[in-house]
C-alpha cells in the first residue's frame, strides 16, 4: 500500500515538470540541441566553404566580380606553369625533410626525457615552449637570426674561424629553403617530442626487465619493444604533421613570402598570393584544391592507423 | 678512487627501474645530459635572441665588433615606447585578446554539448559524428581560406573581428570535443544514473554532475583553444583589412615591416609583448596543456 502512495507522490512531482524542461528531457530534441551548436558552425564554416572551394576552382572569379563556369581552364592553366610545378616539389620537399628532422630529433630528445631526471616537468614545460608561442612571431625572430648582415649565426661562424664571410641564408634559392626547414623542424620538435614522450611512458617496464634477463643490446631494446609499441602514436603525430607541415603557410609567409623568386613559394603561400592580394580566386582556389589529393591521402594513413586500435567512443571500453 | 665508486654507482642504478641500463655516471652524462643541453639551447635561443634584441639600443644593434652580441650593455627601453606610443600596438593586443577570448568560449560551449550528446547520449549513429568531427581537424585553413574570405564578404563581415571569432572555431571545435569525449569516458556513469533516479532533467545532470566533474579537460579544452585562437595567421590575413582591426602576429608583419630598412628593435619587441600573454597563460596551467596535448594523441 504504501509503496503506491510513494509512487503517486512521484507522479505528481514529475508532473510539476514545465513543458519546456519536459521538452528538454525528450531524448531526440536534447541530441538535436547539444548537436546544433558544434555541427551548425562546422557545417557553414567548414563543409560548405570547401564545397564552394571546388566550386570556384573550375570558375574564373575574381575579387569583385563572381565567375562564370570555365572547366578545368584553371587546372590546365596551373600544370603549365613552372611556379605551380616548384611550389609542388618543394611543398613535398618541405615536408619530407622537416618530417625526417623533426621525428629523428623528436624521438631522441622523447627518449632522452624518459630518463629519470631531475625537474622533469619543468623541462617538458620549457621544451614545449617554442611550439605555443605564435608561428609568426617565432619566424620573425628567425628572420632576424637569418639576416644577410647581422645573423648571429654567421656572426659565431666567423668568430670560430670556419668562415669568412657572411652566410647568405635567405637570399639564393637553396639557402633559403633549407634555412626554412630549419625554422620548421625547430618549430616541430616539441611537438613529436611530448607526445611521443607520452607514449614512451605508456610502456610497460616489465617488458624491458625482460629484455635484459634475456641479454639484449640497447639497441634491439629499442628496436623490438620500443619502437613497435610506440608505432600507433607514431603513425597518428605523424599524419597530423605531415598534414600541418604540407599546408603551412605562416612559416613561408613571414620568413621569404615565396621569394627569392618564388623559389621558396608552399602551394599554400602560392594560392594565397594568386588568391588575396593577385584577385584571381578562381585560380587561387584551384591551386588550393590541388593539395587535397596529399591530404585524403594522409587521412587515409590516419584513419588506417586508429583503426587498428579500438574506436573511442566504441561500445567496447579499453 | 672511480674503481670505488663505480660499483655503488651501479647499485644505485639498478635500485630504479627507469636507470637500470645505466653503468656509470659518466656515460649518463655524455649520453643524457650534453644532447639534453645542447636540445635546450637550440631551443631556446630563438627566445633569448628576441629579448636581447628587444632591449638593445640600435648602436649595440647593428654592430658586433665592438660589443658581444649575446649581451646588452646598456639596456633601454625605446623599442617598446616606440611599440607602445608609436603604433597602434595596445589596440591590436586588445582585438587579438577579444577574439581568443569569444572563440574560446563559443567552442567550449558547444564543444560540450557535442562531446556530452556523443559521450553519453548515445543517439544512432553518434560514433559516425564523432568520426566526422574528427575528421574536420584535419581539413586545413589553408585550403579554405579562399572560399572562407568570399563567404565572409558576402555576409558583409569582411574586416570585422566577428569573422574571426565566427571562423575560428572550425579548427577549435573538432580538438575541443575530441578532447571532452575522453575527459566524459573517465567520469562513471553510475553519478548519472544516480541522478537520473532521484528525478534530475538531462540538462541538470550535465550542469551540476557531469561538467563539475569534467572541470580539468574544460580548462585543457579552453587553454588549447586560447593559444590556437592567438596564434592564428591566415585567416586573420585574409579578412582583416584595416589597422586598428588587426591581430598581433598579422600586424606586426604587415604594418611594423614596412620599406626597406626594418626597425629590428621594435620588431623583436613586437614579437616579445606578442608572446608574452601565451606564454605567461601557459605557465599557470602547463600541467593541462601537456595533458590535454599528450591526452589527445593518446586517446
């Protein structure tokens, strides 16, 4: 009896619920709400405008005035041109050397900070440093270390006595692109270094112990259980910086702006220059639609990699 | 002496797992310690170079013969009166500042919505959002900006600081709900239930259970967010047109690099004030960030 007299008391207080919050409990209209926000922003910010994207990539807009259809003139336009073709090779250039840098550095300074070392967080803090401070204001102070006159490294060079002039960093061709790899695997490593680091300490000790009771070397530690255990996270970094590194812009933009004569020009700066200041979006876009086959292609690479761990919000917790 | 040592330098060794390998001091110095300073140094150079330029009068500047180049003589302060009187620096740190600190909050709401409708909600077909969500992080900006710029003109935002903080969270929200599923995985699902029983709405579970509790990858998710929002550069490159609306890492390179002689001083000021409230907002919550960084990849 009195169990049903507690039920009614709890009927009557779900009754005092108001229309809205009852609205609110109803499980498709909440999904619908929470959703709206992050979807709505993502789908008029991100899909549409790469959709309109493709669309202006086979237009001849300008700024000013809205294009008229015209096929693949502007691909056909961009395969002869010699600057495309150089933006694409050192776009590749780029990103296969400062990838090797940045993971062959990265990865030694992650195994260096998983040794037992006094103020360990304070070190992982300060290492992190050059990747959170703004790209642009980091390249400025290297177009500042790599000026023709006054670059400090030049400066040390000719005070050791291993030159005796200036060292052009900037100013010729190949300089000049090596010199911005430099400032990009430098701007990189913390990056690979901290999260190969936090894959480095998800390894189990007992694996190693093992290891040694078994009389391994160093370097087959490394090679059997270090690197095999450490190959998802790998292959996830390294997809996300492959992807940063082949689309980057600020780097370029703030150090050569694709100079000296455009030798030094991403697919990136190259569409920014056609796009923004030359007008010619249609052409702008097309140049930037062009790196979506390496992309996909890298997405691809990630996509394979997570799968083969368990999906995260999978039923199956881990 | 070293025949003594040596011994009980090994024990020690082996007493922690992490040193085991490890046989003596020496060798842990040259194989740890030297690459360890010599990453630091190169690291931080860049840093130390921008400060002391930063605060170097033009004469010690421009000339290395007769002063050491690594350190300041006579320190002053002209670059950063220059900075600050001269252009409009305070104005552009005030813009950059408002639409980090709006693009934040807007990812951050509705972040959470979406990682609490993925997390717990459950609706059909709610992994394939969370895949596509995921997979909008690696659509770049800089195969959008194009479309972006002729969108924001059309929508008559074009040089307006509301194109910013409208755009920004296209990069934002795809890191911020990646990040809030995991941090909503770890919290038990029985606190909800308990509530649900007790006769708590959805909405009063999400505000006074789960977002309490989920307090620590809120802050990840807004620091994150913050540092993304003021390094961004090409979108504020495309969109903005005039001075006053700039942000600091587009206007220091567009309006204090002007002619052919470049007021270094200023500039190297420029970048330091610029990297000073990232980096001062970092250092309170290091610990967030590297977990949400290291989080994010791991998950």
């Amino acid at each position: 009896m009195s169990a049903v007299a507690e039920d009614k008391v709890w009927v009557r207080q779900a009754k005092a619920q108001s229309a809205l919050s009852k609205l609110f409990d109803w499980k498709p209209f909440l999904v619908a709400m929470c959703m709206l926000p992050a979807l709505g922003l993502l789908f008029v910010f991100l899909t549409y405008p790469l959709g309109l994207g493709i669309w202006l990539a086979f237009t001849d807009t300008t700024i000013g005035r809205s294009g008229r259809w015209v096929g693949l003139e502007n691909f056909e336009y961009m395969l002869e041109d010699p600057i495309w073709w150089n933006a694409v090779f050192f776009s590749v250039f780029y990103t296969g050397v400062a990838t090797i840098g940045k993971f062959g550095l990265g990865l030694w300074l992650a195994l260096l900070l998983n040794n037992h070392l006094p103020f360990k967080s304070m070190l992982r803090a300060i290492i992190l440093l050059p990747w959170i401070v703004p790209t642009v204001l980091t390249a400025i102070a290297f177009w500042w270390i790599y000026n023709p006159q006054f670059s400090i490294i030049s400066w040390i060079f000719i005070e050791l006595g291993l030159r005796t002039t200036n060292i052009d960093f900037i100013n010729t061709a190949w300089p000049a692109r090596w010199s911005l790899i430099g400032a990009n695997i430098w701007r990189g490593i913390p990056f690979v270094a901290i999260s190969l680091l936090a894959g480095l300490q998800t390894i189990s000790p007992s694996l190693y112990e093992a290891a040694l009771l078994d009389g391994s070397t160093g370097w087959q530690r490394f090679r059997y259980i270090t690197f095999p255990m450490l190959l998802p996270i790998l292959a996830i970094v390294m997809t996300f910086s492959i992807i940063f590194t082949f689309t980057d812009f600020q780097l370029v933009y703030a150090i050569t702006r694709g100079g000296p004569v455009n030798s030094t020009h991403l697919l990136a700066t190259l569409a920014f220059q056609r796009g923004i200041p030359g007008g010619q979006l249609g052409e702008g876009a097309a140049i930037a639609v062009s790196m979506i086959p390496f992309l996909v292609f890298a997405t691809l690479f990630s996509y394979f990699a997570l799968a083969r761990r368990k999906w995260q919000q999978g039923e199956s917790n881990d | 002496m070293s025949a003594t040592t040596e011994p009980q330098q090994t024990n020690a060794a082996t007493a922690q797992p992490e040193t085991m390998t490890w046989d003596s001091k020496t060798r842990r110095m040259v194989t740890i310690y030297v690459p360890l300073a010599c990453f630091l140094i190169i690291l931080l150079f860049p840093f130390y170079w921008m400060t002391i330029t930063a605060f170097k009068p033009n004469a010690e500047l421009y000339d290395y013969n007769t002063h050491n180049p690594f350190w300041i003589t006579s320190p002053t302060l002209d670059h950063i009166r220059l900075l600050l009187f001269g252009t409009a620096y305070p104005r552009w740190l005030m813009t950059t500042m408002i639409v980090s600190v709006c693009a934040t909050v807007l990812s951050l709401l509705s972040s959470t919505l979406a990682a609490y409708a993925i997390q717990r909600l459950r609706y059909k077909g709610s992994q394939y959002v969370g895949l596509a969500i995921y997979l909008a992080y690696l659509v770049p900006p800089s195969i959008l900006f194009i479309p972006l710029a002729t969108m924001v003109f059309q929508l008559g935002l074009f040089d307006s600081p509301l194109a910013l903080i409208l755009v920004y969270p296209t990069f934002l929200i795809p890191f911020c709900t990646w990040l809030l599923i995991g941090y909503f995985k770890s919290i038990p699902f029985e606190l909800e239930e308990c509530a649900l029983i007790d006769g708590a709405t959805r909405l009063q579970i999400l505000w006074q259970i789960t977002l309490p509790l989920a307090v620590p990858g809120l802050i990840s998710a807004g620091i994150f967010s913050f540092t993304l929002s003021w390094n961004e550069f090409i979108y504020a490159l495309a969109f903005i047109q005039s001075s006053e609306n700039k942000t600091v890492p587009v206007a220091i390179l567009t309006e204090l690099v002007t002619g052919d002689v470049y007021q270094w001083g200023a500039l190297m000021a420029g970048s330091l004030l610029g990297s000073l409230p990232v980096a001062i907002f970092y250092s309170f919550f290091v610990d967030y960030y590297v977990s949400s960084l290291t989080g994010a990849v791991k998950e």
